[in-house]
C-alpha cells in the first residue's frame, strides 16, 4: 500500500459584496479569495479495482455527501479511467466556519487524483468539474490568490501583499445556504473594477455584506467580533467574517504580530477557563497564519 499525503488549505474572503441574484436563486458575488496556512491533509491510496471509499468519518456527513467521494466520482467519470483510491482526511479547517474547508478537500482530490490516476485534464477541465461541486470549489483548482465575481467562477488572478492573519473561530458552525436564504440579506451593493480594489489590496477593503445576517441570527459570532476588536493587542484592527462565518479574522503585517495576537488571546482564554469566567466568548479555534502566494499544488497540475 502507498499512502500519499496532500495538503488542503483553508482559504479568507478579504471582502464578500453581493451585487444580485440570479433568476435561478444563484447569488452574484465580488469578492478576494486569499489561501492560508491552516491546512486539512488528505491521504490517498490509490487502488486498481475501481473502488472508491473513504478511510475516516466525517461527522455529521454521510458518505453521499461527501465532497471528497464525489469529486473522485467526477474525475472518474469525467475520464474513464478504471483506478478508485480510499481517501483519509485529516480535519484542521473548521466545518461552517467560512474558510472553505469542504472545497479545498473536494479541489486536492481532483488535482491529486488527476495526477496520481494520470488522467491528464487541465486546469480549465477539472475547474468545470469543480463548479458543480460547490462555487467555492474552482478557485482552490485555479490555485491563486484571485478576484472572484459571478457565483465565484469567473477568476482572476491578483497580486496581494505578504500578510499574516489571526484566524478565530467562536462557539458556532454556519450553515451557507441558511444564511444566502435569509430575507434581510443584501443583494443589491454596487460592482466595483479589480483595479479599485488592488488600490487597497487588504481587508480593510469594502465590508462582507453576509456578517449582519450571521450577526442576527448567532449572536455568538457578533459577541467574539466585538470581545476581539477590543482586546488590546487587536486595537486599531479591523476584525472581519470570512465568507458565510462564523470564523473571525484580523489581518497583520508580520506574522510575529499574529503569533503575538495569538498567544495574548490563548492566556485571556486559559485564565478565564480557570475562573469560570462568563465575560469573553468561547473559542474553538485561535491561530495564527500566513498568507500564500499559491495553492502549495498549483504545480501539479502541467496545463
């Protein structure tokens, strides 16, 4: 047996703006995708009956739901090819947190598998094998910090400062489509051109038009957005939702300021543990990250 590991890596919307809907409930979106450090692995043994399966649960999705089966389904079909694989996953990316764990997972297992079965496609092709599986799906295939717009298809490529993030993720998991569904959600904000954004290329740019539903409805995710941006180590820095939520971040030009942020929070945390003190939001997830230029398997795919 040949077990080959490969990275998943979460990614951060800089903005979310949601510019209107299509006739067929599909939203439209402008928005920065930007790749991070916190990473899922996946583990694939390739296999020559056909067979494909997975190693490990996912808690709370069944196997007909899994994104990681039914992307090896797509490329299977999409080819011909007679190889399966059983697929492990290693979970670091919260689930409903709005880092994109479930599409970066679903985007490794096709451009692995697209190397490991020797299927040949190119980034083009398993792209569009990509957008059925979910909006967010293609941009982690296309492998580059990018412009979205559309329902997150249609990319570009952008050129985004080294910056490091702290990354926190409150007591709460996000369902996306609760929130796109919602009725106070605004759909109508105003485009804007790429080279608007790129004269502040940061998360200080524009707002992510989903936070004041998730806000509303998990008022958890609105207390550790407030409780963060008035800590002292965090003063001055914006605290923003990625994508449909809950997670929470804080942009920082050096990632020592986010290991710093990091560690005051942690101690804040384990010293409010010991109390039992009701004053601050729990945390299931608080660390520091880097910003990648790339998806770290952009080069596997040849074309």
């Amino acid at each position: 047996m040949t077990l080959y590991d490969v990275p998943a890596p979460a990614k951060l919307n800089l903005f979310l703006h949601v510019v209107g809907r299509r006739a067929d409930g599909y939203h439209l979106l402008q928005t920065a995708f930007r790749f991070i450090d916190l990473c899922d692995t996946l583990h694939f043994d390739v296999r020559a009956d056909g067979v494909i399966s997975r190693a490990t649960e996912l808690p709370g999705v069944p196997e007909e739901q899994d994104l990681t089966l039914r992307a090896a389904h797509a490329l299977q079909r999409a080819t011909g090819t007679k190889q399966g694989v059983q697929i492990g996953l290693e979970k670091r990316i919260p689930q409903g947190g709005g880092l994109g764990g479930g599409s970066s997972d679903a985007a490794s297992v096709l451009i692995a598998l697209n190397k490991l079965w020797n299927t040949g496609l190119s980034r083009r092709e398993l792209m569009e094998l990509a957008l059925p599986l979910g909006a967010d799906v293609p941009v982690f295939v296309f492998g580059q910090s990018a412009f979205a717009q559309g329902v997150g298809e249609d990319l570009t490529a952008v050129t985004l400062p080294d910056r490091a993030y702290l990354v926190a993720q409150p007591d709460a998991s996000v369902p996306t489509p609760q929130i796109f569904s919602a009725p106070d959600l605004t759909r109508d904000s105003s485009s804007i051109t790429i080279a608007v954004f790129l004269a502040s290329p940061t998360s200080r740019f524009g707002r992510n038009d989903l936070e004041p539903v998730v806000y509303r409805l998990y008022p958890e995710v609105l207390g550790a957005s407030r409780w963060l941006a008035e800590q002292e180590v965090l003063r001055g820095t914006p605290v923003r939702m990625s994508g449909s939520g809950a997670c929470l971040f804080a942009e920082f030009s050096e990632l020592s300021e986010a290991v710093l942020a990091e560690a005051e929070i942690s101690a804040i945390m384990r010293g409010a543990d010991k109390t039992f003190s009701q004053t601050h939001p729990r945390f299931r997830l608080v660390q520091a990250c880097t910003g990648l230029a790339e998806h770290p398997l952009r080069n596997w795919i040849a074309r």
